[in-house]
C-alpha cells in the first residue's frame, strides 16, 4: 500500500503545550501504596517512595500530574493529608469502597512530584465542600506567609509556597456514581463561585470546569453548555474524559476509536465556541483531556473484589500490542487538536490502568502502552504540522473511512529536529510512506523506531518485556522528502535533524 504525506512550516495547527502529555494519579487502588509509596520496598528512598518506579517514570518525561482524584476527590478533606502522619484519620473512602490511610497526604506528594520533575494539577473537591474549603486550600498551597493557613503550611514543613497553577473544580460532577452528583446549573454556580475566591487568593492560576463524564452521557453537550453558561468567566479550560475497551475483540474496529475521540473533541469545542458567541465574549475557553486511556481488561477481576480494604488492586489492565497501537492513535489525535487541547492526562500512571505495573517487594515494569507514550512525550514538543495525507481507507463496525494510516509531524526547532508519527492500521498491508516537505530542509536521519512483528494480544510482565522498539532500517531521507516502509500494525517514530 501506497501513502503520501505533504508537509510545510507554513500550515501549523499550532505549538504543542508540553502538559499534553501529563498524567494522573488518584488515591484508588495500588497507585499510590504498592505503586508510588512502599516504605519496605528495596528500592525506597528516605520518604518511602520507590526509587525504581520514579525512575521509569522519569523516562516518561511527564510535565504535569493531576492528583488526588478522580471519584476518590469528591469525599476527600485535603486536611487528612497534612500534619504528623501518625496523627493522620483513616478514612472510608466511598468511591471505590476502600481505607484510606492519609499516609501520602498533599506534602508527601508534591515533594515526590518534584523528585519525578513534574508539576500538580490539583484539584479540588465540590461533591461534599466547596467554595470555602477550594479557597482554603489554595491559600495553603500558594500563598507565601503571614496568614493562619499559609503559616500552617510552613509549620508543615514548607518555607516556599507550592505554588501550583493549575486546578480542577471537582471531577464528573454529572455521574450518579459521584459523591454530591450536581445538575449543570447547580454545578455551574458552585464552580464559578469557587474559581472567582480561588483566584482572589492567586490571580496567576488557571482553572479547569468539569465537562460531561463522557460524550455517552445522556447529558452529553447540553450539560457543557450549562455549565459554562455559569462559569465562563472564572474558568479557563473544559475537561474531557474517554476510555476505549475492545470488547468486542473487533481490531478494525477497535484501532479506529481515535475517530471518536476526534468527533468528541470537535463536539466540545463548538460548544464552548458557541457559548463564546453567545455571551458575545472574547475569551477562548480551551480544552483539558484530562482522563483517557484504553480501559476494560480488569472489569471482570474488579467485580470480585471485597470491599474496605487498604491498596486492593482495582482497574489493573495488563496492556497487549494492539492497546499500544490505539494509544499511539490517540496520541497523533491529541497533537492534530493541539490548537484546543492544551492539557491531557494519561490515566492513568501506576498499577491503575496504566503504564507502568508494579509488584510489593519486587520489581516494576513497562506495559506494552508505556513506548507510544514516551515517545509523544520526549519527542512531541514543538509545533504540530497540518498532515496532508493521501492512503487507502476501510470500514468497520462503526467508522465509515478510516485512513490505514495514521500520522502527523513535529517540528521541533529547540532540538532542530523534526518527527513523524505514524500507525498503520493494515493487519496484512506494509505501507509505503513517501512524505514530501516542500520548505523544510532535511538534514540525516538521526532516528527510526517501530513496535511491529508482535502478536495482538502479546503483553509485558515482571519476567519479560515482549512488546518493546526496534529500529527502522526501511528509512531514507533527502532534502526535502522522507521515505519509509511502515509494518503492518505498526506504531513508527522517525526522527530526522534539520
């Protein structure tokens, strides 16, 4: 099979905001205790955090981490987790039926985030608080001194102000299974109230509004439209959430879900436009993607679980080869809608659908998802090019054209390189890619990568990294054109110099 790409500097969808790649971690599960925390671990450092997970996390280059929830966010009191730990309540946590310890509290996880270079997207709770206690965590988190809370803060153990930036105002506040489930109105109201105290207390921090809990909900656009017609003024991003599963063991159908998540962001995008229109304002509300990932591995062993536990495992897929071409096909769609989504959160980081897994006592490893990801990550900065793209298409289940292949290019000038990604979706098909960039001069090659040759449904484990990259022979670069032979069910990175 046959492709053609044509590329120019002059047709940018726009510069990548880095936290496009940021993730999530919640207290559920064993994200937290057994993932990121385990004081008798080998490998943990002074504070109990585990020094081998840090570091693959590291390897992820993830800018930014939305913590602590999540439906775990919408019965949590930020207070459990400050202070002496011994002197920390256990709590039922009600979302996912579970203790919680408050042994990693909102100290403990910033100097941790720090450790792994990333920053906090905090968010805070409006399912049972609101608008006193989000003003009063921003004051404990931001402020520098001289007041009780800021004070507490130092007394805690931190001179400096965290000084996070970025906030959520609750999370899936339309869910019936949400603690304080709100209508649109209710929770417009609440939310627009909390953000103008927020940043009465810090003018300098953006704020994130609950969307629908996914574009299944019955409510679906006209609860955006709602809720932004209450909180337009006071927000600066409206958040998404998508999971894809392949229950129906459909692999065409299944690897053009990136579609639906296209038509979703574009759904969500004319509402806030037409929110703007409608209040006649000129702020552009921009879009926070800030739960999605491939989701329905573990639903049947989550079924079984008893309840009130400490750290049981909960949402624990283990991810196979064709996961990780449908995450690179997400990853490409995030960066062609990088003009709007401005923030996306892989969710989520550890044991909890999630990269990387971990086991107590032993050792940690990367799921067949953690290479896709990386490579957006390190070398999706810069600024996402217009892919004009001629290839073949089919039809599945519920896609009607859907390209076999999948691809966007990177120009990034800090590194003086530019990258293309790509996904070919033909089960039995190479293609051959010939792309053509009429004002951007080439230099060499300065790399080619490919998950290709595996098995669909091959994983990672504790004893064995089956799904890893290889490199790309089949690449050759002239002045103005790039040329390669792309595997069937293959995600490929090319990397060439300016």
């Amino acid at each position: 099979m046959k492709a053609s790409m044509q590329i120019s500097k002059n047709f940018q969808i726009s510069k990548i905001d880095d936290r496009l790649y940021g993730s999530f971690i919640e207290h559920m599960g064993r994200a937290v205790y057994e993932g990121i925390y385990e004081p008798d671990h080998p490998t943990a450092d002074e504070k109990g955090f585990r020094n081998d997970v840090k570091e693959l996390i590291q390897e992820l280059n993830i800018p930014l981490i939305r913590y602590p929830g999540g439906n775990f966010l919408s019965g949590y009191n930020w207070e459990d987790g400050i202070g002496p730990r011994e002197e920390r309540p256990k709590r039922l946590d009600l979302a996912w039926k579970t203790i919680e310890t408050n042994e990693v509290g909102l100290h403990e996880f910033f100097d941790w985030s720090q450790e792994a270079n990333a920053e906090i997207n905090m968010a805070v709770n409006l399912g049972t608080r609101g608008v006193d206690d989000a003003r009063r965590l921003v004051e404990y988190c931001n402020f520098p001194s001289g007041t009780e809370l800021s004070d507490l803060r130092r007394q805690n153990g931190h001179e400096e102000p965290f000084a996070i930036k970025t906030w959520c105002l609750g999370n899936e506040m339309d869910g019936p299974w949400q603690i304080g489930q709100k209508s649109a109105v209710d929770y417009g109201k609440l939310a627009a109230q909390a953000g103008k105290a927020m940043k009465l207390v810090d003018d300098s921090i953006e704020l994130v509004l609950c969307g629908s809990s996914s574009s299944e909900m019955p409510t679906f656009a006209s609860w955006e439209a709602e809720v932004l017609e209450e909180a337009y003024d006071y927000v600066d991003y409206l958040s998404l959430h998508r999971y894809y599963g392949n229950q129906e063991n459909d692999l065409e159908n299944y690897l053009a879900k990136s579609i639906d998540m296209d038509n979703f962001i574009k759904s969500v995008i004319a509402v806030c436009d037409y929110v703007k229109a409608k209040k006649k304002s000129k702020k552009t509300i921009n879009l926070s993607f800030d739960e999605w990932n491939v989701w329905y591995h573990s639903n049947e062993q989550d079924s079984k679980n008893e309840p009130w536990q400490i750290a049981p495992p909960i949402l624990e897929d283990v991810y196979n080869f064709e996961d990780a071409l449908l995450v690179g096909c997400l990853l490409i769609t995030l960066m062609k809608n990088s003009d709007r989504v401005k923030i996306a959160c892989l969710a989520q980081l550890v044991n909890v659908i999630a990269p990387i897994m971990t086991e107590k006592d032993g050792p940690a490893w990367r799921q067949t998802i953690f290479y896709p990801f990386m490579h957006a990550s390190l070398y999706g900065r810069g600024i996402a090019l217009t892919p004009n793209v001629q290839v073949d298409t089919y039809d599945s289940k519920d896609f009607a054209d859907v390209p076999y292949l999948e691809s966007i290019a990177v120009l990034n000038e800090d590194e003086n390189e530019l990258v293309i990604f790509a996904v070919n979706r033909s089960k039995d098909e190479s293609i051959a890619l010939d792309c053509e960039l009429s004002d951007i001069e080439l230099g060499q090659l300065k790399e080619a990568t490919e998950l290709a040759g595996f098995n669909i449904k091959a994983i990672n484990n504790r004893d064995e990294e089956v799904v890893k990259p290889n490199e790309n022979t089949d690449v050759s670069v002239e002045k103005h054109r790039v040329k390669a032979q792309l595997k069937p069910l293959s995600w490929n990175v090319i990397r060439v110099s300016l």
